[in-house]
C-alpha cells in the first residue's frame, strides 16, 4: 500500500484521541484505528463520531492510520458529540417512566434548529390502554412522525429502513423508556446493558456509557446516554427560534394581524384563537409560551447586565 493513497470514510468510534473509521477499498469496507493530525488541535477542530473524513496510511503499526481532513458538517449536536446526524429518534414511554412532554418539546425544538429530523416513539403503549393513542395523536397533529411501540408490536427494521436510509440516526430520550433495549432489538445483538425504572424516583437508571455507530441496513444508529434535562439557551437557541418547534403554530400564523406577532398576548392573534377552537393541542401551546418567554426575559435580563 502506497503512502500516497488517501481513503474516504465516516468516524464510528472514538476513545482516547483514536478513531475507528469506517472506509471503502476495493474489496469492500474496512475498519481501521485512526489518529488525527496535530493541525486539527491547533484550529481548535476535534473529531466526532458521525464526521465523514479522509484518512491516509501513518506507517505507524500500532495506530495505521491518521486523519487528514474533516468535511464540513451538515448537523452537530455536543451531548454527546454526534456530527451529521440525519434523524433523531426520540423515544418517550407512555408511563413508567411518564413521559416528559417538556422535555420531547424541547428536543424536537433542538432538532429543527440543528437540521435534523426528528422522529418519535412512544414505547410501552401496552401498560397504559390509550394513552400512547392521545399521544400520537398530538403529535401527528403538529406535523410529526410518530411510532408506537409495544411488545407485542415491536418496531421492526422495516419500520426505520425508509426513514435512515443511507443516513446516520440516534436513539435520544430519557433513561428507562426502552431506548437500549429497541437498539438492540433492531440490531440484532446486545449492544449495550439495559435498566430497569427506579421505584423510588420513577426515573431510568443511567445504562449507556458510550456512543458508537453501527451498521444499519444502508446507514447508521447509535444510541446515547439517557438524560433529563435540556437547555435551551446552552443549545444556543433565541426566543425567535422556538417557532422551529411548533410547525402548527407556524402553519397558523400567516393569519395574524401583525407580522412580529409572539402568539401570547397579541390582539388579532388568530393562533390563540386555533387553541381555543382545539385545533392547536393546549399542551404545546403553554410549553411554546413558556420556552419563548424564559429565552425572551433571559436575553433582555443579559442586556439589562451589560449596561449595568
């Protein structure tokens, strides 16, 4: 093999400054141990599972290859660093754990702001008779994808072939709803360890320690650590951004009286109107209301600091 031979591929793994990378040679794909180029430190670019890179031969036997260049990225998300995730598959249980609403809302909010399609699946339908029904419904209401999971119907590969594709997708939600299990379900081994629901604190019990991609019919899935909070203002988002999240309010809005319309107190505001009517769902309306209202005070607050 030649030194001069360069090689494209995608970042699968990555554990203390080694790359696993995945790449084509003329016998198929190939996996190999990779390091990155001292420039990259120096332009303050460290790499990411998900990245899509050249690499080239070092000549080092322990580590054989090393990485000479990262395309730009299409999406990124830093917790836990994940680059040009095409999907997110946000899973939520219908109970046990009951299901953040607040938290999906604001995932999804994330996910439109960051490029990437959010996709969502309410497991353990089965414990609770109907209620994973009302969600969807909600959810499909606002212009969502939702999937229902119980195990008597579980997801299935063909569920997600059309929606990954030849793209990179992550499981993201709470711990204890199921997300593990369903990876390892759709991947065929298991993957990783699953919990059981805390009886004390009706939370999941933290089980993923990593992230690595894997092979998924033409693509990739990757699950990530469960989680219980969000920032919206760590994530970067402004109160001007949260429409992002509420394509139903957005879809109504053209119908305002005025163009700068915040859809919370506004004379003429005919999204308040679709609430009361039962067009827009009650429930995401409020969490709307509040998301733009903390991001609004807390900007105004910051400027009121810097003048100070």
């Amino acid at each position: 093999m030649a030194d001069t031979e360069f090689y494209n591929g995608v970042i699968t793994k990555g554990v203390g400054g080694v790359y696993t990378v995945r790449f084509f040679v003329d016998s198929g794909y190939k996996y190999g141990q990779c390091a990155a180029r001292g420039a990259f430190r120096l332009k303050g670019i460290k790499p990411a599972i998900g990245d899509r890179v050249t690499i080239m031969p070092s000549g080092d036997p322990d580590v054989e290859y090393v990485i000479t260049d990262i395309e730009e990225r299409t999406s990124f998300i830093a917790r836990p660093p994940v680059a040009n995730l095409s999907v997110m598959l946000l899973t939520f249980s219908v109970t046990n754990p009951e299901p953040d609403l607040t938290l999906l809302d604001k995932m999804l909010l994330v996910c439109s702001f960051r490029n990437i399609k959010p996709v969502i699946i309410f497991t353990k339908s089965d414990l609770s008779e109907g209620e994973g029904e009302k969600l969807c419904s909600v959810y499909t209401k606002a212009g969502y994808e939702v999937l229902i999971s119980a195990p008597s119907k579980p997801i299935t590969k063909n569920d997600l072939k059309d929606i990954i594709g030849d793209g990179i997708a992550a499981f993201a939600g709470p711990s204890g709803v199921g997300k593990s299990t369903l990876c390892n379900s759709l991947l065929g081994f298991d993957l990783m360890e699953t919990g059981e629901v805390s009886a004390k604190i009706k939370r999941g019990k933290h089980t993923t320690r990593h992230v690595e991609l894997h092979e998924f019919m033409d693509g990739f899935i990757c699950d990530t650590p469960g989680f219980t909070s969000l920032s919206l203002e760590d994530q970067g988002v402004d109160y001007r951004d949260v429409l992002f999240g509420y394509p139903e309010i957005t879809a109504t809005a053209t119908g305002c009286r005025f163009d700068d319309c915040s859809h919370r107190k506004e004379d003429g505001c005919v999204v308040r109107n679709a609430v009361d009517e039962g067009v827009i769902d009650a429930g995401r309306y409020e969490r709307y209301k509040s998301f733009y209202t903390e991001l609004y005070d807390n900007r105004n607050n910051y400027k009121h600091r810097r003048k100070q």
